[in-house]
C-alpha cells in the first residue's frame, strides 16, 4: 500500500481552490482529462458549487 507524502504546503483555504486543485489534478492525471474520458462526463465543478450553495 502507498501513502500520500506531503512535499509543499499549498496553505490554508476557507473552501477548495478550484484552479490549483485542477490545475495539479490535470498535470498529475493527465489521462482523466482525456476527450472521451469517464471522468469528464461527469461535472465536479458544477457538483462542488451545488454543494458549497446548499450548505451555505
């Protein structure tokens, strides 16, 4: 089993920073971001957004 090693502190955020969660998330799984990939049929932004207006 592997575990996840923090190696830089990104700092703290009152909610999800969108464009550098992203931004990291493509460069590490670059073949999420696929055209025809599962993962971009679903909608995360628009799923994250719903949540945060619900709680809020």
């Amino acid at each position: 089993m592997r575990y996840r090693e923090h190696l830089a502190d990104q700092g703290r955020f009152a909610d999800l920073p969108e464009g550098l969660f992203f931004g990291h998330l493509q460069r590490v799984y670059p073949h999420l971001f696929a055209e025809g990939s599962p993962f971009m049929r679903g909608d995360l932004r628009g799923d994250l957004h719903a949540e945060a207006l619900a709680a809020s």
